[in-house]
C-alpha cells in the first residue's frame, strides 16, 4: 500500500487543507507516514504570509531533493500559498519538485494522487549511512509532519467554514494567493462538524482568513448563528475559531457569544497596529477607537474572556509616536497574549513598494514590545496559579517526555509531570486533564495533574500522585 507524508507549514487553513488532503489521500488507498523518507509522495504544504516562512520552505524542497535522488519514483508536491504565488519560479529553482497544486486546486491534488495509487509497491529503503549522513530530512524547518494518527490527534479537529478573503490589507498576500471571499454554506459546515464529533474530536476549530466575515446568504445567517448552530450539534464539547478581523464583530454578534456555553473563552482580535496613521496605510478598515470599541464590546458582554492579538512593527512609514500609540494600547494589559512580528515586505503586495523604516531602528521597537508584552502576558498566566485549570490534552512535551503538554480553554500551554497510571490509550479517552496551576512563564504554566476525565462536563477520576512528591510530603 503507498504511503504519504504531509508537512505543513503556516496558519490553521493550511492545517485544515492538509487535512483535506490526507482525507482524500486515505480514500485512495494511502497510509499515512510518519517520516518522509518512508513514504511515496512528500506533500509539502507552503505559507508566503513573512520571508522566512518562504525561505523556510525552499530550504525544505531542498531537503527533500534527497529523497528523489534515492529513488527518482518518489513523488514530491509542494502546495499552499507560496505554490499559488511562486508556480513558475518554483518549478525553475526546484526542478525536482513533481507538481505545484494552489490553495484553489486541493481537488486537483486529490485526482492526482487517485492517479497515482496504482503505480506504487514497495519503497527503496534508506540505508543507515545514508540517513546519517543526512539527518536535514528529520528537521521540519519550523513545520510539522500533521496528519499523522497519533493517539491524541482526533481530539482537535478543523473546519473550514471561509476561504479567501477580500479586503487586501496592504501588507498581506492572502487575497493573492487564496482568492476573494468564498463562504461554504451552512448545512456543508455542520455535516463537516458532525463528522469530526463522530471520529472523535472534542474540540472543534472553525477556520477561516477572516472568519467572522462568513455570511450564509441564503439562509440570512451571520458568524453568530454559525458558532450558535455549529455548537449545537450533538456530541460537540468544545467549539472555537480563527481568525476574525475587528471590522466584522458586531456588538449583536459578541452579546450572543455570551450565550454560547460551547464557546472557548478566547478571542483573537488582531490591532496590528495603534496608529490611525498606520491603518490607514494597512488598509485595515477601522480605527483605533473602533478597535477599542470592540474591546469594551467584549469585555462588557464577555468578562472572563481572554484577548490575543497580532501586533506588526516597523511597517513602512512607522514614526516613533505612532509605535508609541502601539505601546499606549499593550500597556493597557488588554492582551493576554500578542504574536508580534517585525514587517516583512511581501512580493505583490503595495506596502512592500514603500520605504521601508531603518532595520536597526524595527529591531530596537520590536525588542521593546516584547519585553513590555511579555511581563503582561505572565501576570495574566500567575493569576492562574493557586488554581485548578481544565485542560485538553495534546500529547508529551517536546522538550521533556516525561511531561504531558495541554491546553487550557483560553488557549494557554500547561505542562505537568506524566502520573504514575499514565497510559496512551487510557488518556487518549480520557483526554481533559485538571491541573493544578504552581508556576507561570511568558510561554505559559506549570503544574501538578490532579484528575483525568472522558467528557469536559463530567467531573473527572483522580489520578495517582507521583512517587517524589509523596516523599517530599511525607517528609514535610
């Protein structure tokens, strides 16, 4: 049976199209790889929104040549965003690369695989010098190998309710690579949603570029009656989103969240910016006091609600005073969290026309917004220490395997030691985890798990407490 390996990098519709791949890629007889030197076809699914996720990727196909060298009947495809942008260079700098498929073309790249399946059987093992020799096939280049049907994979699962997007901010690439507004109808969303709950998925992410844009115009239907008929679907635990733009939260619109007992508690609601001056050049379509509107919107209807954002430094044109009106906003405390990011001129796109501000000068501003964010961003996580934190669980932490990584309902990472009855399978169905908050960092909490249990609204079974810290009570 051939296999596929899928490596995505970028945002959840990339996540979400590389699922839709694999779900096509398995309906023609495909199994799933874990590495991509094991398997026939490398999917390497591409994101163009900063350069170095674009040079990230390039590095990648690079990688990747090796396996054609091994064994020229290996297919490697390259799709996402930057296939959208970049086809005709891609395939003069990569002439390895065996076929370009757009963000528009996913069911093009499912024919083709369904074309493919027959050709392949076995697959021309590497040799243990070989992959010695070249251990760049196990670095992912800051992607991940998704798709792979590990024990904890179903509990999260993404629809994609948008694609596209149409009001061409002028430092993003979106619209260009993915197109103009395309909303799925409702009924589409739901049976997709119903599915997910049926695998097995405790959560559900609904996706889009700017998702609380979605319109049902047959049916008169906004994003609130989406979140509200999506969250009643039966089985489903946990409903969330991203990513929505400021311009299309409607107070109506935020008052009904309230009312939706599904609803993680989190909004991610991107500033990119404090300056009027700025947006307007951003073409961000709303202004700081319109953005601080929401603001109020949400905290009067959602109190307990946590804000993220995404913040842009140094875009052309920045003045020190209009960074400084950035600062005003961040120093406020309204983020509990900021992914912040140094401009990065993107080809096609009119910021990246216009001078840009003085490297040093975006390095030094930069700098100092994750400093003053990052002290806000660890007092929202020590206010949770004391406490007892419902989790779902992702799986063991990367940097420590004898620690389990989960994330709160507000999207925060929490990481706590392996209990003694620790077993795959027993957590993988019983995946929402309490624990007991003792530590907070900038990049999230530490703690103690103190119960496990099948269903987020069931009470949870206590698990055993870890021999060490038995000793060290006993001895207190």
């Amino acid at each position: 049976m051939p296999r596929i390996y899928i490596e995505t990098h970028g945002c959840q519709m990339n996540e979400a199209d590389s699922q839709y791949i694999v779900d096509r890629a398995v309906d023609a007889g495909y199994t799933l790889a874990v590495r991509p030197e094991d398997a026939n076809v490398v999917v390497l699914n591409t994101c163009t929104v900063r350069d170095k996720a674009e040079r990230r990727a390039y590095g990648r196909m690079h990688h990747f040549k090796r396996l054609k060298e091994r064994d020229p009947a290996v297919r490697l495809v390259v799709a996402g965003c930057l296939a959208e942008q970049d086809r005709d260079r891609m395939q003069r700098v990569a002439p390895h690369v065996d076929a370009v498929f757009g963000t528009s073309e996913l069911a093009a790249l499912g024919d083709r695989l369904d074309a493919w399946q027959p050709e392949y059987d076995d697959l021309a093992a590497l040799d243990d010098e070989t992959l010695a020799s070249d251990r760049t096939l196990f670095e992912p280049l800051g992607g991940t190998a998704d798709c792979i049907p590990g024990a904890f994979s179903h509990l999260r699962a993404f629809v994609t309710v948008q694609r596209g997007c149409s009001y061409y901010c002028t430092f993003c690439i979106v619209p260009h690579v993915r197109g103009r507004f395309d909303h799925r109808p409702l009924h589409d969303i739901l049976a997709d949603v119903r599915e997910r709950v049926v695998a097995g998925a405790r959560e559900v992410m609904l996706v889009g570029q700017t998702v609380n844009a979605w319109r049902d115009a047959a049916r008169n239907a906004d994003f609130g009656d989406l979140c509200r008929a999506a969250a009643s679907v039966e089985g489903l635990e946990r409903l969330t989103f991203i990513s929505p733009h400021p311009k299309d939260f409607t107070e109506k619109m935020i008052a009904e969240f309230a009312a939706i007992e599904p609803l993680n508690p989190r909004i991610h609601l991107p500033l990119q910016s404090g300056s009027d001056v700025v947006l307007r050049r951003m073409n961000r379509k709303y202004t700081r006091a319109g953005f601080e509107e929401r603001v109020r919107a949400i905290r009067h209807f959602l109190p307990n609600w946590a804000i993220t954002t995404d913040i842009i430094v140094g875009f052309p044109g920045e003045s020190e005073e209009d960074f400084e009106q950035t600062l005003d906003i961040v120093r406020d405390g309204v983020f509990a969290n900021a992914f912040t990011f140094m401009y990065s001129p993107r080809r096609g796109t009119p910021a990246a026309r216009w001078a840009a501000v003085d490297k040093n000068i975006v390095a030094a501003r930069f700098r100092r917004l994750v400093q003053l964010q990052n002290d806000i961003i660890q007092a929202y996580h020590a206010r949770k220490i004391g406490s007892v934190t419902r989790c779902l669980v992702v799986g063991t932490s990367k940097k420590d395997p004898m620690k389990l990584t989960a994330k709160a309902l507000d999207n925060v990472t929490v990481v706590g030691p392996k209990p003694p009855d620790y077993d795959e399978e027993r957590y993988a169905r019983e995946p929402w985890l309490d624990v007991e908050i003792e530590t907070a960092h900038a990049w999230g909490c530490t703690g103690s798990i103190v119960r496990r249990a099948e269903r987020f609204a069931d009470c949870g079974i206590a698990v055993p407490t870890p021999a060490i810290d038995l000793a060290l009570a006993m001895r207190a």
